[in-house]
C-alpha cells in the first residue's frame, strides 16, 4: 500500500482548522438566504436536505440574491455579448503586422471555448455563493472535447490557504465516491486491493471518503517538466492514507474570489449575507407575528361555557349544544384586531433593506423607478452612478475571478494547440485584458462626462482664441472617449492606415465607379478583419 506523506495530511488538518471557525455562520447564512446551498456535516451526495419551510415564511430575501446573480450575470460576464477585450501592452505593438489579426482570432476563440463549455453554468452559482457566503470557488481543467472543463464547489465542502499576499495558493476538499467510480477515476491499479475486491452489487452501494489537496511545490524547477516539478502539487488520497494519484499544475487552477476582506489575513471572505443576516431573521419573525395575528382575527381562542354537551364544533354553520340561559356557550377569550397596514408598511421597510444589500435595486433601477420627463441622457447618468457602488466589488472580482480565469483557460488552450501561433514580431510580448462588460462600461462612461466637458470649455475658450485649439489632441480625445463607451479597438484604424501618403493630396476627385468600387473593397476588408 502506498502511504501518504505525512507532511500533505498536515497541512491538509491545518486548511481544516482554519475553516473550522467559518462553518457556524456558514451554516446559518445558507439556512436563511440559500437553502439548497452548503456541504455541511459530512452530507453524503445525492442524499436531500430538508429545507425549513416553517423558518423560511418570506422568499424576498432569496428574491433578491436571484436579482443579484442575474445582474452580475448580464453585467459582468454575459454569454450573449462580449464582456472583454484583449491588445497588446503597450497598445504601440498592436500596429505591427499581424497583431490586430491574431488578437482577434485569440479573443474569438476563448469566447467560442466559454460558450461551449459549462463556465457559464458554474458562473451563475459562482456569484450566489460569493454574495450569501463572500467565498466561492471553483476549478478549470482542461477538456479534451470543449476545451476547459469547471468543476464548481459549494461553501463547507472546500478550504482555502493563502500566500504571504493574501493571495490563493492552497486547495484541499473532501468528497465522496463509491468503489465502481474510484476504480473509473483512479484505475484498478491505484485503489486498494479490498475495494476492488468487493462484491458488483457492494461496489456501487458504498461511499468512500477522497481528499484532494493542491499546494505550492517546493521542488518547482520550471526546467523540468514532469509533475514532481511542476508549480503546484495535486494529491488525492483515502481517509487511511492511501494515495491515489499525485500530479501538479502549471498554474493554480482553483478559481477562488473574497466579495471583501475585512483583514489581509483573512482566507475568507464577508459579503451583503453577512451584512444582512440580522435583517433577515427580522424579517422572518415579522411575517410569523403577521400570521399568528391573522389566525388569531379570524380563528379566535375562545371560552367554552361548563354546560356545553359533547365537543365544541367551530366550523362554519356548525352547532354546539348547551344547557343553560346565560351567556354563550362559545365566546372569544379576547378581541385581537392587529393593525395590519403598520405591519405591512414594517415589513417592507425591512424588505428593501435587505433588497439595498444585495444591490437589487441598483440592477432593477431602470424598471423599478419612474423616470418621467428625463432625457436618455439624465437616465443614463442616474443609472452609471447608480453602477459606480459595485466598483469595489468590481475591482476585486476582476484580480480574483476575471483575470485567473482568462489566464488558466488561455494557458490550457495553449498547451493543447488551440489557439493559432502568434507572428514573430510580437511573440512573447505581454497580453492585456480590458473588461466591456456592462457594469464596467457603465463605470468607465462615467468619466466620459468630463471629457465631454473639458472638449465644451476648450472650444468656448477658442471663441476669444482660435489657435488654441491646436494644443487639444483630438484622436487622443477620440480613442478615450471610444473606450469609455466600450468600443471595439477594431473599430479605429492604424497610424499607418490613419496617414496619407507622401505626395498624394488628400482629396481626389474620384470617378462613380471607383467609388462604388472602393466602398465594395471596404466593406470586404472591415467584414474580413471584424
């Protein structure tokens, strides 16, 4: 039997411990704000967890993570429109020969590569769990059919390590796999000789426990190429400390991201389901003493007089029979007349508390606000303030989610062949990625308005001066104004395509027919390069 290294259980029990604190709160934040969400307890798969419908009254909570989700969904990283764009640093390089073109082919391809693969599937639940829990991860492999392959994960069933930076760089998790699918995962050769031993009918029927730690290798030599020397080292092995299959990565493949960290030595992080816990139990309460006030108004408790004969029958039209002349039999213990418009009116105001936290009136701002008597204008700018509260949160979903994810799924299309070979004026040179999402173009337009104003005050300036409108670079202005507006590069031309020839004026005179023949070769060359 092959034992495990008694260094990687170590630190295994280590990334343990630190979550272990983290897990109570987990546990409560998924119980009122994402029910179906969270491995806790050593569940065991497809085993259902009762949801709490008696503690769960009022769904606008969870309502209002689904907003959430859609809105960073459309706004972030949409599958229907392009969220990124990719150029050469510095920007100069884009004009050698080639470097538009394969820019383009390299940005069409991871964009066909995501679509076909279930990044987009993982993305969704991605941002549940980052807003209810303010962690979620998950991992990029490579696929040899689509490309990349994620492997999502839900909070509790993973722990996190992190560098001397705050930066990610430690993955351990727990799961279950039955005998059949260790020897399918693993091969025969690598699980123990009891298991594959076991009866056909056993082999699916018992769950054992695998865990997979990946950390920094400390043997890295970017030299050699085998796993032993690879950055990252990847073990997966049994609860008895039987190894199943040591690896490595080039690069850390767990996508994980903070929605904010409060201490840069926190691993986790703390997101609108913490803030907003206490609003939600709140909330739950309010709506049982709205309906035991309710039950109360309509089914009373009441007195039953010592001389009713048999049982009480409370239905409508029933009839009880007494002996006696005084009062009823059946009277109301108490009058109870709730004041339900006040109670209502408290529950919404705790309502759209919960709904501010988790940004929900800032996605369905537009929809939600009555905006009669503005201009497109004055709506746009109202909506793009309202988008510049999502900038730190922006900010660090682009360093922890958008930017590992393009790397590692631009490394792993490499590494199989997938991406077409860049021209030699321009290999080696470093890529830049810009995001257009919605959300950051609507927070990059919003410094448009100074630009526009800054060009305004110059020209008012060159009313009194007219000359000093040469000291204004227009094409600067152009290109800035463009890109906070989320214009494809590919749309301007190159400096030398932007320059007229030495010894050629500027404005010949052109016959029809080469006209319509150069507004053909036109189109042809802009549908070719777009």
């Amino acid at each position: 039997m092959k034992k495990l290294h008694t260094d990687y259980k170590r630190q295994y029990d280590a990334l343990k411990n630190e979550q272990s604190s983290w897990l109570p709160v987990w546990k409560e934040l998924g119980a009122y704000l994402a029910p179906t969400r969270g491995f806790f307890d050593g569940q065991l798969p497809n085993q259902g967890r009762r949801i709490d419908h008696k503690m769960l009254l009022d769904s606008a909570p969870c309502l209002s993570v689904e907003v959430l989700c859609a809105g960073m969904m459309s706004g972030l990283t949409s599958p229907s429109r392009s969220w990124f764009d990719l150029s050469l640093a510095p920007e100069e390089m884009m004009d050698l020969p080639g470097a538009r073109e394969w820019i383009f082919d390299v940005k069409k391809r991871l964009e066909e590569v995501f679509a076909k693969s279930n990044v987009y599937g993982v993305l969704h639940g991605f941002y549940e769990e980052i807003a209810v829990f303010g962690t979620a991860a998950f991992l990029v492999e490579e696929d040899k059919d689509k490309g990349i392959y994620c492997r999502p994960f839900t909070i509790g069933e993973y722990c996190l390590g992190t560098d001397e930076k705050g930066r990610t760089n430690r993955f351990g998790r727990e799961f279950f796999l039955t005998a059949e699918q260790l020897i399918e995962k693993f091969g025969a050769e690598n699980v123990p000789a009891q298991i594959c031993a076991l009866p056909a009918e056993q082999q699916s029927a018992k769950y054992y426990k695998v865990f997979h730690l990946i950390t920094p290798n400390t043997h890295h030599s970017p030299l050699l190429r085998d796993h032993h020397h690879m950055a990252f080292t990847s073990v997966y092995f049994l609860e008895d400390g039987h190894i199943l299959r040591r690896g490595g990565y080039k690069e850390f493949p767990v996508i994980a991201a903070r929605w904010e960290v409060k201490n840069a030595s926190d691993v986790y992080g703390k997101g609108p389901g913490w803030k907003c816990l206490g609003d939600v139990k709140m909330l739950q309460k309010m709506q049982k003493t709205k309906l035991v006030a309710l039950d109360k108004s309509t089914n009373p408790p009441v007195m039953v007089s010592a001389n009713v004969q048999g049982e009480v029958n409370l239905l409508p039209g029933g009839v009880t029979r007494y002996n006696g002349t005084g009062d009823g039999a059946v009277r109301p213990a108490y009058q109870v007349q709730p004041d339900l418009n006040s109670l209502d009116a408290a529950i919404e105001s705790v309502r759209a508390t919960i709904r501010s936290q988790f940004f929900a009136d800032v996605f369905l701002a537009l929809s939600a606000q009555n905006y009669t008597g503005m201009t497109a204008t004055e709506v746009a700018e109202r909506h793009q303030e309202k988008m510049l509260v999502l900038g730190p949160v922006l900010e660090r979903l682009k360093n922890e989610l958008l930017d590992p994810l393009i790397d590692r799924a631009f490394n792993l299309l490499v590494r199989q062949g997938l991406l077409p070979t860049p021209p030699q004026s321009i290999q080696g040179m470093p890529i830049k990625v810009e995001y257009v999402s919605m959300i950051a173009q609507a927070q990059k337009a919003a410094g448009l308005s100074s630009l526009v104003q800054g060009l305004n005050y110059a020209a008012s300036v060159a009313a009194a001066q007219p000359e000093i409108l040469k000291r204004v670079d227009y094409e600067c202005a152009l290109e800035e104004g463009l890109k906070a507006l989320g214009v494809a590069p590919a749309l301007l031309k190159s400096a030398q395509e932007n320059t007229t020839p030495a010894g050629e004026p500027e404005n010949q005179p052109v016959s029809p027919q080469a006209a319509d023949e150069n507004k053909m070769t036109s189109a042809s060359s802009q549908f070719a390069e777009n």
